[in-house]
C-alpha cells in the first residue's frame, strides 16, 4: 500500500505518527512524509529562510531512516489558509503520494496550521483522482477510496483514539526521528520550556496503558461515504 | 411561502430534499431551486464546459418537472471557497429566492463543496436583507427570519434527523426528478459503482421505517437566535 | 387528543410544562397530571404524612384550574427506583391515561427523582399496552405509539431545547396554577432561598428570547423506532 | 475464538448480528446465541407461557441452522431490571460463554430490556472471571479481557456505525435464520405492522452502501481501560 | 493582568461580558476593548460610512466608562473573513494588548461575524508572539500562555457555561455600557423588535440562577496545549 | 472546607484523587476518605473475608498519612446496585462527612462499582439535609450546596478534564498512600500484568503536560441547579 502522512510542521509527523509509519515500512509498503510548511517560524532568533533550509535537512534526515520519500513544497510557516492557492498544493501531495492511507492532524488540534492542514486533506480529497481540476502540476492518481487517519492531538487534549497501533518495538527508532530534528528539540526547551521527548514517551506510554501495550499511538478514522470499514488497514 | 434549496452539485437536491420539495410545490408554495455549482467535474472523459452544458439542461429539466426556478450561477465545480466572492454570490441567491426556509447540505457531509455550500448559506443569511452591502448585484429581500434545514448526509452518515417529512406520495416524481440527470446515473454506475436510484430508494425506506411511513427524507433545523420554531414549517 | 404529564414532585408540571398543558385543554383535548411522589418531603418541618396531605390539596388544585385529571399514585418523595414496584406504578399510570403525547423530565435533570421517573416512563412505554405483563392494576392501553418529549431542566441547564410552544398567552394561567402550590413557594424561599414564581418567568423569558416571542416553554422530543415525526404534536 | 451474542430478546440476535455470527461459525469460531429473556410477551393472544415454549424452539431452530449453542435462562420478557438477580444470571452466562468477543444491545436503542440488558452485560463484565462472587452457578471463566460490541440500533436510530462487517455472503443465511422466528414475523406485521425481512434488508444495504459493498452490519466498540484495540478482531 | 476583549460588533462585547470585564477593572487590572468590525452595518438608513463614526463614539463611550482602551480597526462590517488580510489585523489587536486572558465569541454563534472573529483570534493566538510574521505592523508580544475564553452565546443558544462571573455588582454599569450604544438599542427595537436592555438583564439573571447569585455570565474556556487551569483567572 | 472523596474500593481514591486530598489536607480542611466498597474481591486466592480485613488495614493506613477520617461502610465488592439500601448508605456517608467538596467516580468510568458509585452519590445528594428520610442512621448535614467533582477514569479513557491541580509537591506522598494498598499492588502486577505505580506517574505527567505543570490530576465538575461556580473551590 501507499502510505502517506501529512503534517503541518517538519516534525509533527514524527511526534504524532512515527511509530506507525514505521510499521508500514517495515512491512514493506511505501510511506511518504509530506510536510505541508517550511517550520520557518520554528525560532526566535535564526531568520525564517535559514530556518526553512534547516529543518528541511532535518526532515530529509528522519525521513532517510525509514526510507520514506519526503514531499516538501516550502509552505510558509504560520501562514497556511484554507483558500485556492493552498488546496491546489495539497492535491498535488496527494497526487504525488497516491496514498491508500492518509495520516493527518485532528481537525480539533490546538495550532491554526495543523486545523487548516486537517481541512485541506479533508477538500483535496475529493479532487486527487479528477481529471480537469485547474492549476494542478501532476496528473490525477487514482479515485479509489483511500482512508484518512486523524492522528492524536498533542497531549491528547480533545482527542479519544478509536483505533491504537501497538508501536512498543518502534519507539526507539520514532525517538531517533525526532532526534533529527535538533532545531526544534533545543528550541522548544528553551522557549516553551518543553521536552518533546519526554513528551512523546510520556503520550505513547499513555495510550499503550489503555491499548494493554507497552507504547502505542492512538487514531481517529474519518467516516465517510463508501468509506465504511469491513477490514482493518492499520498495521 | 418561498422555499429554496442550496445544493453544492446539480443532483444533490434531488438527492435530499426532492420528496419535500414536491410537497411544498403541490400545495402551492412558490419553489426554488438553486445549483451552486455547474457540476463540470462530473465526468471523467467530457470537458468541463460541455459537461456544465449538459448539467444545466439536465436541472432545468428536474425543476421543469414540479414548475420550480432554476437558479444557476455557474460556479466551477470542485472549487467553492468560503471567501469574499462565492459569498457574494450565495447572498445573491437568497436575495433573489427571498426565501421562508431554506434547505441546505449539513455542516458535516462528505464533500468539500457540500461543506462549504453550507457555510455559505449560513455566511450570507445575516446580510440578504441588508441594504448597504457591497459587491452585490440584487436588491436586498425581506430581513425576517427564515428557517434553515440541513438536509440529510449522502448514506445518512453522521446524521441523525431531528424532523421528517413523508415523502409517501412524491417518492416516485423524486426519482423522474433525479432521472433527470442522466449523465451523472451513468457516472456514478461507471466510475463509483452506485446506484443512486438505488441508494435514494434505500435511504428513504430506511428513514421512512425510522418515521413510521413508506418513505422519508430527514432533516435537522438550525437552532439560531429567534429562531426557535413554535410551528411546522415542513410539510 | 389524550395528554399525560409526568412528573417527579406535585409542582413540577407546573414548574416545566403547564403553559403547554393550558394550551392543549383550551383546544379541548384531555389533559391529565400525574404526580408521581407525594412531595411529602418538601418541608423541612411538617412530617412528610401531613405534607403529603397538604400537596395531593395543592396539586388538585392546580390540576382543577384547567380541568385536568389528577393521578396520585403517592409514591414516597426522594425514594424512587428503577425497579419493578415502581415501574408497576408508572405502567398503570400510562395506561390510565393513555396517552398520545408524554411530558416527562429530561434523563439529565438535577435531582435523582426527577432521572429515576423519567426512567421508568422510558421503561414503561413499551408495556402499556401488552397485555400479560404481570403486577398491573389497569388493563392494557393502546398500543399505539405516543410521543414522549422531555421538559426543559430547571434553569436550563445542560437542556437545549429544540422545539418550542408560545406560551405568552397562558403564562398569567401557569403562574396561577403554581401558586396553588403554596406550600412549595414558602419553602423555597425560606429554604432554598429561591422565588420560584421568578424563576419560572425568567426562564420562560429565556426561552422566549429564543423562539421569538414573549414567553415559551422548550422541549426535546424522544427519537425512537418507529417514532420518528412527519408532524407537529405540539400546540 | 468464544463468540457470545447477548440479546434482550429471542429474534435479536437474527436481526443485529447474525450476519457477522455466520462468518465467524464459518471461520471455525465457537458460537453461543443467549437470549437473556424468553420472549413471552411476544404476542397479545397467546398466554406467556405458551409463548416463551414457542420461541425456544424458534430460537434453538435459529441456532441449529449455524451450529451455535443456545443460552436460555429464561428470564420473563419485559421484566429486566438491572438488580442483583438478573446480574447472577448474567454472569453465569458470561462464565459458560467464556467468550473473546460480546456482542449486545448499545445502552440507547428504543426498548427497556435491550437497554438492561446492555447495562447487564458491561456490570457482569467485571465479574465473570472472579473467584468468590456469591449467587452464582457456575465457576470463573477467564479473567482476560474480551471486546464488547455494541449493534446497531434497531432502524439505526441514534447509532453511527465505527465499524462494519460483510455480510453480502452471510445475508441470505441471516433472513434464514430470522425465519426461524415465524411467531414474530407474523405478530410485527400483525400488530406494528411491520416487515422484519424487509426492515433487516433496508437496514443491511443502508449499511452496505455506507462501508462500499452490498450488505453491512454496523457496530460500535466499548472503549474502556486495557481494551484499546490494536488489531481487528471483527470478521 | 492585561484583560482583552475581541468582539465582531461594537456592541458585543457590552452584551455578553461587560459585567466581567468591569470586575477586572476594579480591581485594576487592564482592560482592552478590541471591536473588530465597525459596526457600519447595523442601521437599514444611515450610511455606512457614517454609521461607522457614529458607532465607534459609542464605542469610546462605553469603554471610556471603565476606563478600558479601545481598539478599533475598522473592518468593514459583515464582510469577516478567515484571510491572510484579517489574520494580520488580528495579530496586531493581540500584539497591542498583549492579554493574560482573551474574551472571544463562541465558534458557534448565530452570526458568521461572530464565528470567524473567534476563528481568527484561534488563529492568531500562535503568531502574536512570534518574531518573523509577514505583514504585521506591531512588534511581537509575550509568547507566554494566555487563557481564551468563549462568551456566551446570545439568548444561550447552543451555549452551555461551564464557569460563572458574578456580576450582580456591575450589572447596572454594564447596562450603562450598552446605553452608549444608542444607535443600535433604536435599531435592534425598530428592526427587530428586541428590546436589548431586556435581553441582558434575562440572560444574566438566567445565568444568575444557575449560578446561585442575581446577575452572572457565562463562559466556556478554550482547553489547550498547556494551557490546562490550574487556577482561577476569571475575576 | 470539608472535603470528602467516595470512591468504590478501597484503593480508588490515592489512584484517582489523593494529590488534591493533600493539597487539602496540607491547607488545613478536614479531609474524609470514604471506600464504599471493603475490596474483598481484590485477590484470586485470598478469602473475601480476609480480604476485606486486609484492605480496610491498607486504606486506614493510608489515610492516616494525611489525617483523614476513613468512612468503612463495609458494601461487598462488585455488589453496587442503585437500590434502596445502598443509596441509604451513602446517604449517611454523606452526612457523616457534611462535605463543602465532594470527589467521585466519573459516570462512565470502567468498571460498574465506580459507576454506580458516582450514581449513588448524585442520588443521595438532594437528601443528606433533608430531616425525615427513611432508614438513616445519622442525622441530616447542612441542606447547602456542595460541589460534587467528577475524578478522571483510569487511562483517562473517555474522560476529558476541565479543570486541573498541580499535584506536582504532592506526588510522592500520593505514591506511597498508594504503596499502602501492597495487596493491589501485588495482585494488579501478578494478574492484570499492571504496575499501578507507573501507571498513576504515566497519567499525572500526561496531565501534567497539558497543564502545563510537572504532574497534575484532572476533573470534571458536575453542573447543577445553582451550584454553577463564580469562584474556584479546587486548591
């Protein structure tokens, strides 16, 4: 299968889905990681073109682990809206990864950017696998029904997974994924005072907890016509 | 009264809300019908802007059916946003149906251009009757309060209605209405495998056995400030 | 058309739903109130016999301002359970009126009585009108399927009406048939340190403000197989 | 695996979920069919007794037909309440089922015992693998944990599937199966009017054309603590 | 503290927290009033060019009787959107207050004015403190963590409070506050037909009685990433 | 203040509450500990009997720690029921505790003691002051209002906090309150393969996290008829 994750930031993804991913990967199936913004904003201090070129070598690098391709179309940071110029870009992901399924932000998560990201995989949708839609670069891919996936929100806050894939022989290698995205390890302890690691062990162990395993990462299904599940395609 | 259905594609409203609309023709309320979009993208093969061509000689036709007015703006399908221009044209609708009670899609359907049609209405209500509002072509309508209808979900998925209407009697003017559409029963069979003569008859049954009649079509109102209903307004 | 009010206390109905009780006797219909408990525990010094005296007066009283039928099954107030005792109680209830329409507490009102009775009419609906079920004193009812719709919370809280009765001309009424209910008003004031004459306008108010008139009552109705409405019930 | 169905009433199961219960027999899986009551107030001629000796065999015809094993505790119809002694006889079923996967009513469908009975098995979960539980007949059965799996509401009403099974190849076996139940067909469509086979049809392909295939049951999963799922155990 | 109210209308933010707000200035904290829109709407006569001038005297009225500042952008009424071009304006109001705690309108209000102004300031939250957004004229404010809370919704549809402010003591200065706003208490009564002064004083004292006080408002908080209370802020 | 936590076994109250129950404690309020339960089903081997003598022991000992009154109403575990004689107990617990606070089992936590604990509590809350309820053997307490506090469920499954206490200073000592229930700890590790130690560290870091504190416990408030909250009662 085709496996795609697409996230706000660089590495929300890693944070949010990684261990999943690597499952897929492991199992064979191909797993693209698009990162819909640059992260350009992701520091005080280091100017948002030198940031974007940053933690574009740092989500080459965690993608690089699993051997996923990395989709990266250098949306500004801070700056994603629902609007034409934006959906265009997202069909255009979507066409490019031919996904059967899609990882993405809770539409309920807590920054605008993973909201409208969330929305537009929701709109671009309907559109990847259409013949005449305007301002598209890629040929459509296919109109079959792929899944969307909304990933837990950071904390958990608002969000009550459906589903739960048991990441316990993942973790370490989701760890060393993140790990790569130094800028931000550093930035946020300094500046919001938070340690993503911990906070990703102290979130995976919490969902292993009510999944009966060791670490796990919880998910919500989008229900949608002719979308109903008869199988489980989670790893 | 004035009824208007806002539907996002050219066959949704007789998808959804065809059954009631019948009613309120037969009894002589004064019936509109407005297709948001030309539904261009309606086939895989036919051009864009022959395919609107024959979408708007097929709603024409299904209105022709119980004496409603066509409202056409002529919107690229696949490509409703909710921003300055589309509202403009959804408060134009509205100024020129001057409506009691409106049925649209609800919030939460499948279809990006369902959602958005939705928000639309919902945008465009509080300016219809308003005079000094820029960018539009009509003269403002009445300010009083209509009541607006979510119809039902495609496969009443994430629905649950709140008010049903008996649609017993104009089941089978629903489906020469929908037979209308041609090109899309076609499509729909070819390319996503579905019936929609069969799939409309199958949830109005299933709404009907909900409602204690042959056929149904369910709806949900909009709750709203002095909106609160101490009448039917549905047939 | 046969109505039933059920209720947990003797001033209940009055309290939550009498302005549409009033209505629907004034358009001829037979309107019974059924107290479910004695109320004898509404004082905190008049032993709970001669309080029940004192209320069973009272809510007759109230009940003769519209002619209605009083039922006073003189359950023991602040000591009702969802069990078979009771629910024998409430089945002869259902079928001494048999109803068309049930008025009867929401399921997440503030006080144990008001949730238990609302319960057991849930529970009750489906033996009015079988004829074997043991324990009763009535012979079955109709079969027929009555609505049930529950009244609004006291205050409003977590109650979100979705249907709404006009009740500004028989608002001066309903406050009449409370005030029979005097024992209740002292009370509450001295106890509770509640004009609960106010409260009532308050709220009617509220809802009012809401439907778009002077004074309403809100209710939700109970969405059930086979119950679904293709019409409106209420006045 | 041990696959339980517990329903309040003997055609229950037939309706909700037989169509998943064949595709496990058919995989191998054990199968045990309890229907919690007897089903006497089937009918408004025929005497409980008699009735509850008619649908016994009904049931058992039912279960023949897959190779499933009857529970019959042969609790009075409309007489469930969730007390101490119809939760000794639900755990005793609980223990001779020793079951991996529970299916039962969701706790909001339209009937008291379906609503008990649901309420029953979630308060027995806890102690059918427990040592010194007083008031029961048999010993403990596993202490692991099983998945609960709430059907679908009767009509569907207030239920949204999260997960569905095939039952395109099972559905004619399913009709079979309610057959069995003649005493019923004809009392529904004597008494409520109603087709059953018609009903569990619409409400099968309603189902289907939700989840992509001809016919569907729908279910939803009791989340709880240890339970997160992380494979699919549904067929 | 910095107390930043963000209303769509110059008059909102006087119906639905004014009371609060009045709390917070007396105990000296510092109040912004932000009124996105100007208003230039809300009058079927007068221009709005000049309704504009009109409404923000009013505005500085009512924000001078608390000695609150005023930040008025001058949007153009009814014509909110969830643009680029908004989402700058709405950075810069929260840049200028730079708030310990923000008061927004419900996501689900009856207006699309309202729900956009409590989209954008959602949106915004994130940029206010960021160094590198594009098109702001304001310099950054604190990164630190503010609390948003929702206002009540007008006449509390779909709005269920979940903290209370007592404003029995400030309700006739906010009743002073919204008398600023002569135009619209004319308008709202001509066009209308609602008296605004009622409505606040019933919705308070509705509030008021689930509060156990005279006059209360309501809120819900916005929970996010650790932005968890672990104390009060609301006065 | 009095602050009283009723919870259905005896080490329920350290797992789910006891951080805040020090915080109390350390504040000066008089703290009370009810078990509802004796736990005597807590071990495979262990005789009730024994069982319960042990756990009353274990839970003496921990409210010791902190100066808490334990209440040992001795209710066989896993034999909660809603009924008459159990709602007359905790009635009494009630008014033994006179409580200004009171902490509880969420209504849809995992296990059917915590849930008709919670209902227990709810229902005997309108009659702790009342003077003539049947078959208690205390006295009534104050008739005001207390605030019942919901406790988060075990693996936050299904429960969302809304209010939060950093029990960041208190950890240790809610750790070895636990430790104090060795029995459990032993019995969870060798039957349920669970370290209830981690598992309290896991879930107060995870909501630590997101209110952004070290640790934290989470809570929701019951809103009820004048007991909405104008100040924050938590510590």
């Amino acid at each position: 299968m085709n496996i795609l994750s697409v996230a706000a930031h660089p590495d929300d993804t890693e944070i949010l889905c990684a261990g999943t991913l690597i499952r897929y990967a492991r199992e064979g199936h191909r797993v693209t990681i698009a990162a819909f913004t640059n992260g350009s904003m992701g520091d005080l201090v280091i100017k948002p073109e030198e940031m974007g070129a940053i933690r574009k070598k740092e989500a080459q690098a965690a993608a690089d682990l699993i051997g996923a391709k990395l989709i990266w179309p250098a949306v500004a940071d801070e700056q994603v809206f629902p609007d034409q110029q934006h959906r265009a870009i997202m069909v255009d992901i979507l066409r490019e990864a031919d996904p059967d399924i899609i990882f993405t932000h809770s539409p309920n998560d807590y920054h605008p950017d993973h909201r409208y990201v969330s929305q537009l995989v929701f709109d671009a949708y309907s559109q990847k696998g259409l013949p005449f839609i305007p301002h598209q670069s890629l040929p459509p891919c296919r109109l079959d029904n792929a899944q969307i996936y909304y990933m837990d929100n950071v904390c958990g806050i608002r969000f009550m997974p459906s589903e739960y894939v048991d990441i316990s022989d993942t973790f370490e290698l989701k760890k060393q994924m993140l790990c790569c995205h130094k800028s931000q390890l550093k930035d946020m302890k300094d500046e919001a005072n938070t340690d993503v690691l911990e906070l990703i062990e102290t979130q995976a162990r919490f969902r292993g907890l009510a999944a009966g395993c060791k670490y796990a990462e919880g998910f919500n299904r989008l229900e949608a016509y002719q979308r109903g599940l008869t199988k489980r395609v989670l790893p």
